[in-house]
C-alpha cells in the first residue's frame, strides 16, 4: 500500500517538517514532539480516513494510524527527510536529556494502559471480596 498522500497530509498538519522536534512510533501511535504544538491542525488530520484518532499527551502531538503505523512512520520520515540518526534539537532553551526523552516515550506508551491496569485491579479485588464473603469459592468456574 501506498503511504505517500497520507504521510504528506500528515506533515502538512502538523506545521510541516520544520516544526517537528522528534518522530517516534509504538504499536499504532506516530509520536511528534513539535516546536510549537498551536500550527497543528488536529481537526484536519482527525477529518483524515486513514487516521483514526489524534491524541495530545505527555508533551506529545500522537497520531493515531492503527497497525500499519510502521510504515506510515517511514513514509513521513522520508517525505520529512528524517534519518535514524536525527538528534532531537531543544526547544526555547531547553535541554535535551537522554534520560528525560526515554521517561517520555516510556510514559507516553503505558499512559493509554492506566485505565486498563486500574479497571483489572477493581475486578481482582470485587473478585477476592466475593470470595470473602462466601459468594464464590475458589473452585467455581467463575473464580477461575
């Protein structure tokens, strides 16, 4: 599949490759940190059908693309002219830290699992009263 048309719509939302900080990607995220966050249009890229969702989270601008975001990735990356040894550059005097970035995209990663981890330790812990209180026990097919 072809990803040209979607990585040049993509960059020309967020305020084209001279605002683009960094360019990471998870699992089904393309991940920006842009210089200034006010030239990109979410509504545009949201009116976009090969774009699910656009998210901005933890200091990030992130795209929301589904499961083909790798190459999407590479797609916007060549139309940017981005290689893999790009430096991140600081913005407004701010330092860029190795250590800061890696905190960055680790948080950016599991801050969409909160919920998710918060919502398996209410069912774990209304599945331990039950068993407390006699409702269930730990031979039932429910417990287990």
């Amino acid at each position: 599949m072809e990803y040209k048309a979607l990585a040049q719509d993509i960059l020309s939302r967020v305020g084209g490759k001279e605002n683009i900080v960094s360019l990471v990607h998870c699992a089904t995220r393309l991940r920006f940190k842009l210089k200034d966050s006010k030239k990109a249009d979410a509504e545009g890229l949201k009116a976009n059908p090969g774009i699910i969702m656009v998210v901005e989270s933890g200091g990030q601008f992130q795209v929301v693309i589904g499961n083909h975001v790798h190459d999407v990735w590479l797609a916007v990356r060549g139309e940017a002219g981005l290689t893999d040894d790009s430096e991140p550059v600081a913005v407004k005097g701010e330092k860029v830290s190795i250590i800061g970035q890696l905190i960055d995209i680790v948080s950016g990663i599991f801050t969409p699992f909160i919920g998710v981890l918060a919502a398996s330790g209410i069912l774990k812990g209304l599945l331990a009263l039950a068993v407390v209180c006699g409702w269930l026990t730990t031979q039932q097919a429910t417990y287990k």
